[in-house]
C-alpha cells in the first residue's frame, strides 16, 4: 500500500526500516533468513519495473559468512542489489556477521548512501558515503526512543558538516525486545528538520530533490 502511495506520487525511491520485511527480530533470522534473489521477492522486481520506482527492503540475507541484517535494492529494469550492514551493535554480534562494501545509488543524477540503523550514528560510516560522492544519506532503522534522541543529535550534524540530505526511515512499534518510535523525518543539507512523522503514525515522507521540498502522506486506512 505504502509503494504504491509513492507510486502515485510518482516517487522515485522508496526506503523502509531496518529488516522490514520480517520485523527487526534477532533471535528468528535463522528461520527466517533467506537468499536475495529468493523468488519470493520477484513481486517487487515486477513492482519496481511496472512503477519505474526503486525500493529499498529490509530482509535478513544467507551469506558464506553467516546471516546478514540487509538492504535488498530492486531498480527498474536492473539486477536487484543487496546492501548489507557494515557495522553490527555488540547485541546483534550473536546473531549476524557484518558486510564488507558501501553500496552508492544513482537516482536522477542523485548519488544516495544507504545506512542501516546503528552504524548511521558511526562517523565513520558517514564520512565513507562522502568520500564516495553521497549527496544524500539515507538511514533505513529500527530505533526505540533513546536510539530515536541520539539519531536527532547526531544527523543535523553529519548533514551540517557534508553538505548532505539526510533521511530516517524507522518503524512504529513492537520490535525484539524493544518498542520503535516513529519518527521518521528529513534533514536538509544545513540540518534543518524539514518534515517528520509521529511516534505511532504510518505514511511517507516525500522530499523533492529540485525544490528541496518535504512533505506528509499519511496513511489513510
């Protein structure tokens, strides 16, 4: 519901949280862990196509080195890419090995470096997607409210100090053994908050890259 919104804003990427698509669960990913070409997934390659939109899917990934917490990246008429999570907080280290490579995306002449959730709050991590020419950093997260307090510390200052568009993408509600918050919400390159989300509110967030415009869509059930 939530793609096809963004289709009919005719939006050219979508970013959801951190492992959206089963739910930020540590202790399930080996039940529920897949492979990213997983045919399962072929609905949003047909979707990504049909709707001329990128998405980007939170799924647990099976790697030679163990599962990973990742980013599958369907793009119109192109192979799907997996982004995976860099750096892993010391609870998610019983559970998932870390990825190796910074994936950068094209969209519209728009360079954009996907973040998963805790290594965004790592300088440097952000400083990495600048040295690769990100223009826009996009942290896809599972946040309860103390990680939510830190993130709005921390990402005006890595917009401020990059001249970067920064974005979170965060769920609402029940999330392994902690509540997430919301709050989804743009910050544009002088870290000025330009449109946020409510604790418990599920929507979009639109940001028009040649206005620099943000605004709501909210889910209307």
């Amino acid at each position: 519901k939530l793609i096809a919104r963004a289709v009919s804003e005719k939006a050219d990427l979508i970013v959801f949280p951190e492992l959206s698509l089963t739910g930020y669960e540590p202790r399930l990913c080996k039940e529920l862990a897949t492979h990213p070409d997983d045919n399962r997934l072929d609905d949003f390659h047909t979707i990504s196509n049909t709707g001329n939109i990128t998405l980007c899917l939170g799924l647990p990934t099976i790697s030679n080195s163990g599962i990973r917490i990742s980013m599958i990246i369907f793009q119109p008429n192109q192979p799907r890419q997996t982004y995976s999570k860099q750096y892993l907080h010391a609870d998610e280290l019983p559970y998932f090995t870390p990825g190796n490579q910074q994936a950068i995306l094209t969209i519209n002449h728009n360079k954009i470096a996907p973040a998963i959730c805790y290594e965004s709050l790592l300088p440097e991590h952000a400083d990495n997607a600048f040295q690769l020419g990100a223009e826009i950093y996009v942290a896809s997260v599972a946040k309860s409210a103390n990680g939510v307090a830190k993130a709005f510390m921390h990402y005006p200052e890595v917009a401020r100090k990059y001249s970067m568009t920064v974005v979170m993408s965060n769920c609402t509600g029940p999330c392994d053994d902690f509540q997430s918050v919301g709050k989804s919400s743009i910050w544009n390159k002088s870290g000025v908050l330009m449109a946020q989300l409510e604790e418990t509110t599920e929507g979009i967030l639109l940001l028009d890259m040649e206005t620099g415009e943000a605004t709501k869509c909210l889910d209307q059930k």
